[in-house]
C-alpha cells in the first residue's frame, strides 16, 4: 500500500489534504498531549461536511468506538475509526475555537485559533470552507460528569498514539493543532506542540 510522507501540523497551525475513498488517514499524536481539531468536506460539495451532531445520532454515543462512522449533514459515513491506540477519548461536544473564545478568556491580541487554522489550511489547497463546522476533537478530553457538567482535562494519550481513519468518499481532511494555551487541554504545561498526520 502506497503512502504520502508523514505530514506536519505544526505547532498552533494547521493543515488539509486530500484523501480518496478507501483510503486512511493516520494522525499521530507526536508529543501526546496535543488536541487535533479534525473536518472533513465532500470533495465535489463542500457544503456537506462531518457534522458532529449528526454523528452522535448515528453512531449513539458521544464518541465513536472503533468501527464505527462519523457521518456528514447528509448523514452519510465520512469517516470511519479503525484503530486507536490513544485510549478511545475524542470530543465531539465542544466547538472549534476562535477568536471569540480567547477575547472571552481575557486575550487583548490576535490569539492564533482552530477556526482560523481550518480557513488558512484549506486556503492552501484553494479551498474555502462553507463554514466552520464543529470539529472532532482528536485527543480532546472532555468528561461529562454525573450531573452533566463539562469539565477540561488533559488528554489521556502519550508520545506517538495515534488513530487510523479510514474514508468512506472522496473527501478533503483538515487539521489544526489546536493552539489552547490557557485551558490545560493540550496538557498540565499548556504548550501547544505539532502532531502529524499520513495518508495511507
Ligand atoms: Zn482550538
């Protein structure tokens, strides 16, 4: 099986690819304490997309286990999980961040965030996204408490886990390296770091 070079997400940035039906993109959880904010676009129609509201219907949960299919706003399978050896915690409940987000956190300057990472990765292809879709946050820990809350915790993968996805239609994938530095969701530190990701 033919595979790209291992692509870089660097640190608080972000990067897109094309992938084919069948084929599987790995993303690599390099340092492993970094959140990956993950889309996917049909590639002929950007505006059907993996939608996280409509994956948590299919798949009835709040998080795939392995087998399962994130499915689009058509609720057709996107992207399915076929191997993780991260420990299985992935967000789908919380939004991309923004600028909005690190305003609201007390930022007075640009703060580099996911949503202007998914515009510039795909910028890069000559893409524009619809708009920004809620992302599935790769690595991402968000308990759900007994009483509903949410509460931001580190993630529970180390050095080089990774999940193995594969594509059920032709689709173009986006990652951002999510730059959160003052929530400790990319680790105790809050040091953003790269990840990586290879379509096999
Ligand atoms: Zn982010």
């Amino acid at each position: 099986m033919s595979a790209t070079p291992l692509i870089t997400i660097p640190a608080r940035k972000g990067k897109a690819a094309f992938v084919a039906e069948g084929q599987h993109v790995k993303v690599v959880n390099t340092h492993g304490q970094q959140v990956v904010d993950t889309w996917a676009f049909r590639r002929d129609d950007m505006t059907e997309f993996m939608s996280m509201e409509h994956s948590r219907t299919a798949i009835g949960r709040t998080m795939p286990s392995l087998g399962q299919s994130m499915v689009t706003n058509h609720r057709r399978p996107i992207l399915t999980l076929v191997e993780d050896t991260s420990g299985g915690i992935h967000d789908t409940l919380l939004a991309a961040c923004d600028r909005y987000r690190y305003e609201l956190l007390g930022c007075t300057e640009y703060h580099d965030n996911c949503t202007d990472n998914l515009a510039a990765a795909l910028a890069e292809l000559g893409l524009m996204p619809p708009e920004t879709p809620s992302p599935w946050n790769l690595f991402m820990n968000i308990p759900v408490g007994p009483d509903r809350s949410l509460s931001f915790e580190p993630p529970v993968s180390g050095p080089g886990d990774y999940v193995f996805l594969r594509a059920e239609m032709d689709c173009v994938v986006a990652f951002s390296a999510c730059p959160q530095d003052i929530v400790p969701i990319n680790g105790v530190d809050c040091v953003p770091t790269e990840a990586h990701f290879q379509v096999v």
